[in-house]
C-alpha cells in the first residue's frame, strides 16, 4: 500500500524535521521514517475498520427501534437491508482486519461520530435509493459503499479534526490513504472469503529498501548535493532559496544519482509536485529548473548514468 510517492514525501517531511532538530542522529531519523510510514498503513486499517463500526452501529439502532416497537405495541417492520450489506460483512469477517481490530480501534470510543455519520448516510441519495430499491444485489451492496465512502468520508472535515487529535502522523495521510481504501473496495468480489488480500504495507521488500536508502543518501551527501544545487543556480542566491526547497531538490538528486532503474523524468516529477504542495507558490519552477541545470550538468560529466 506504501507506494513509492508516499516514500518520497515522507522522507522529505522527515529530513526537513531532521535538519529542524540540529540533524544529529541519522539512526532516529530513520527509525521515525519507517514508523511514520507504518502509521499510515495503520490509518489504511483503521479507515476500513469504519465501515464495520458504522455498520455495527446501524444494527445497534435497528434493534432499538424493534424493541421500541414492541413496547408501544407497533406493527412496522425496521428494514435490516443496510445491516445485512454483504460487502460490509465480508469486510467484517476479514482475517487481516480482524487481526487488525484484536489491538483496539480508534472508533471504539467515537460513538458521537459514528452517529453523526450514519445520520448523514441515511440522509443521502445513494442510501435512500438502496434502501427503496426493490432488491439488491451484492454488487450494489458493494457500490453503495463505495459512493458512501467517496462521497461522505472523504470529504468529511469532522474526521480530519478527529484523526489530527489522534495522531500527528496522519495530517497528511487521508488523502492518499483514502485512494488506497477505494481501491480495496474495489478488488471485492462477491466470492471473496474471509481470506481475502487487503493491501500490504509494502508492495515489496524493494520499496522498504528505498525509503531507507534515499533517507540515508539525502542525508549522508547533503553537502555534495547542494553544492550541485548552488552551482545551477542562475540569476538567484542560494541563501535566498526556501530551506523546503533546498529539502526537495536535495532528495531528488538523492534519488536521481542513487537509483538508476528509476526514470529521470519520473523523479523530476515526483518532487516538482511535492514542491507545488509543500511549498512557495512560486516553488515548483525553481525546482524544476535548478534540477534540469543539474541533471545536464551530471549528463555532461558522464556522472548521470541511466539504465
């Protein structure tokens, strides 16, 4: 699930938390990278774990409202249709998740939430649509979630506040885990037993590689990359550079030099987007400049070799 954007941007928040703190100890630094990266494979659980617990909620309502009819002698049925959606309970009996949900989950004492968000379900087009419909199938019991989650979690500012409070890790993580939950949903099928794959931490061992090695090459060669920096630099000061800035283009050439597998152009990409997010305005066409200067200027010393 940690793909290798998500490495890049983690290695470059750490290092600019690295220099921050006096940059002395490249052990911790990397210690802190692997656990922030574990960190958002545990929001990846915890977000999917939603759904069972928002779920389980519903339940705990419908059976209120049956006994509530009881008592006051009410014939109405309460429609268990949304209880009973077999994506929900196929996510429920999930082996990885269950393993996952034996250490506790944040939702555990989040009842408020989990009532204002199936408060919000059941005012929802899609739910009331499924809920009217005269059957279902368990392709739409999977789309209803689907929509659901799109439309209602991913947009949700309550459970962003809700997760800032719970870990400093995930200020940034919701929105690419967010992809990565609507890509699980996605590999269900009706077939799917309690066995079935969620996405692992990393794709391969390869990946965990990386992150560990473009950390420690960011690190160890600071002084040579930014020097290749400060010589490319046309028309600016290097001192008049944003330190992010520096950051980034510190690790791309990291990366550029030390993973010649990796497409140059890839590379150059990669990070001129995280300086489009990360930071001035004006910061992704620095980036982007100084790192083409320095890429031809290694192409011309015969020191950028490219597989």
């Amino acid at each position: 699930m940690i793909n290798r954007t998500t490495i890049r941007l983690k290695v470059v928040q750490l290092i600019y938390a690295y220099y921050q703190n006096g940059g002395k100890n490249i052990e911790s630094a990397e210690k802190e990278l692997l656990l922030s990266l574990s960190k958002a494979y545990e929001l990846y659980n915890q977000l999917l774990m939603l759904i069972v617990k928002v779920t389980r909620y519903a339940a705990q309502q419908v059976e209120h409202q049956e006994e509530l009819n009881r008592v006051t002698h009410k014939t109405e049925s309460v429609s268990h249709r949304f209880i009973d959606n077999r994506f929900a309970a196929q996510l429920e009996m999930n082996q990885q998740l269950c393993e996952f949900r034996e250490h506790g989950t944040i939702w555990d004492d989040e009842t408020s939430y989990l009532k204002a968000l199936y408060e919000d379900i059941c005012r929802s087009e899609d739910y009331l649509s499924y809920m009217e419909a005269d059957s279902v199938t368990w392709q739409d019991d999977r789309e209803l979630w689907r929509k659901l989650y799109k439309l209602l979690i991913m947009n949700d500012e309550r459970i962003d506040a809700l997760l800032e409070e719970k870990s400093l890790y995930w200020n940034d993580d919701k929105e690419i885990v967010d992809t990565f939950v609507m890509k699980t949903i996605k590999r269900f099928t009706e077939e799917s037993t309690a066995k079935q794959e969620l996405l692992p931490e990393f794709k391969d061992e390869e990946d965990r590689e990386f992150a560990v090695r473009l950390l420690r090459r960011s690190i160890l060669n600071d002084e040579y990359y930014r020097s290749l920096i400060n010589q490319n630099i046309q028309n600016w000061e290097f001192d008049r550079l944003a330190f992010m800035d520096v950051v980034i283009m510190q690790v791309a050439i990291a990366e550029i030099l030390s993973f010649p597998q990796i497409p140059l152009s890839v590379s150059i990409n990669e990070y001129v987007e995280i300086a489009k997010c990360y930071s001035t305005p004006k910061s992704y066409g620095y980036v982007n400049g100084i790192l083409d200067a320095v890429t031809r200027r290694l192409k011309e010393d015969g020191k950028l070799l490219k597989e």
